[in-house]
C-alpha cells in the first residue's frame, strides 16, 4: 500500500511539473529557470483560520496599501513564489473591491502571477521589515529558497492561495484582469528598467477577503 501511495504521489507531482513547465515556458522562462522540486509545502488552511481573523473587506479596502513595503505571492501550495512590491492601488472596479499591482516581467514571480487565478498580498511588522526587503525583495526564488531564508512559515489562505503566518495583514485577491503597463506612464527615473522591451504587467485582482492577526 505505501509503494503504491509513493508511486501514485510521484505520478501526482510529475503531472503537475509537466503542467507548471508548459505555463512558465508560454511566458518565457527558460527550462533552466522551471522549479524541480515543490517549494517548502504550506501549513493547512486550518492553521490560517488559527491565526488571523476576518475583517469586513469595505472598511479596509481603503487601507490596503499602508505602510508600503508589502509581499505578493502566487502560486499554489507545491509551486508558489512571493516577491518584495512597493507600488500599488485600491478601490472600486464595477461594484468589486479591487486590489492593483505591478510586476516587472524580468521578475521571477511574474510566471506566477501570470498563471495562478489567486494571489494573496501581505504586510508585515518593522521586526520583519529587513527580511521582507533583503530576502523577498533582493534575491530571486530563481535560486534561493525564500522560505528557509527568511525564516517565514507559509500557510495555505482560504480560496487557495499562500501567504506567510508572520504576517499582521493578509488580502486574498481572484485575478480578473492583466495588462502591460504603457511606457508612456512610466516616471522618467524608472525609465531605464523597460529597457530591452520588457515592461510591468498591471495585475487587477478582486478582493475575496481581508484578514487582520488575532
């Protein structure tokens, strides 16, 4: 019984990498750049629900994107990749709360991002602050293990995506629009990172729920 399990789970993941490979090569990531092995597997969502409550999404709404230095992260529990962002917006879409980021394509999380429906957003206090710039923020899941870097314990949110139980705000969002970012409405002085043709994709997700640490 325990070989078969083992057979049938290998079977599981090697499906789900055949999947996962045909998505980031469709978006241009090279077969040198697919993650082989599943990331660090999140806790069940039951710890979530231990940890973090619910708050009610049109008071908060509003708030979302204070302080500034925030995670994103997309993926699902076997392949998920979480990146440092500092821009973004709030507000209304169509009667929808809606929660707004931008991704440079070059990033790593942009194949993620691309693929997943779900994507969480998460905020973190100053005690967090240094690892959420240093180990999200300046290095690449490329190459580097985030999880065991930083120390952070993903956990599974509700509506399927994954987040970190460090955090002291979490917002779960269903991704219902994405679209490149004209060079025209880039500041000057970031200018010089489109070069080469690449550009930020504009991610509008609505937001399913907002949670706050108990």
């Amino acid at each position: 019984m325990e070989n078969r399990n083992n057979k049938e789970s290998s079977m599981k993941h090697a499906i789900h990498l055949v999947a996962l490979t045909a998505i980031i090569l469709a978006v241009g990531l090279t077969a040198a750049e697919i993650p082989q092995k599943p990331r660090q597997q999140p806790l069940p969502v039951e710890e979530f629900y231990k940890h973090f409550e619910k708050v009610p999404t049109n008071k908060e709404t509003g708030a979302l994107f204070a302080p500034r230095v925030f995670l994103g992260t997309a993926g699902d529990k076997e392949h998920y990749n979480s990146l440092t962002l500092g821009w973004g917006a709030c507000g209304v879409l169509w009667t929808r709360p809606v929660a707004i980021v931008y991704i440079h394509e070059t990033r790593f999380s942009h194949a993620y991002f691309e693929a997943a429906p779900i994507f969480t957003l998460s905020w973190y206090g100053n005690e967090h602050r240094q690892t959420v710039v240093r180990v999200f923020g300046g290095t690449s899941g490329r190459d580097t293990d985030k999880e065991k870097t930083s120390g952070f314990t993903p956990v599974e949110t509700p509506d399927g995506g994954v987040t970190y139980l460090e955090a002291e705000k979490v917002v779960v969002c269903r991704k219902v629009m994405r679209q490149p970012v004209p060079t025209e409405f880039v500041p000057k002085p970031l200018d010089g990172m489109n070069k080469g043709g690449h550009v930020h994709i504009q991610y509008t997700g609505e937001v399913l729920s907002v949670w706050k640490r108990k």
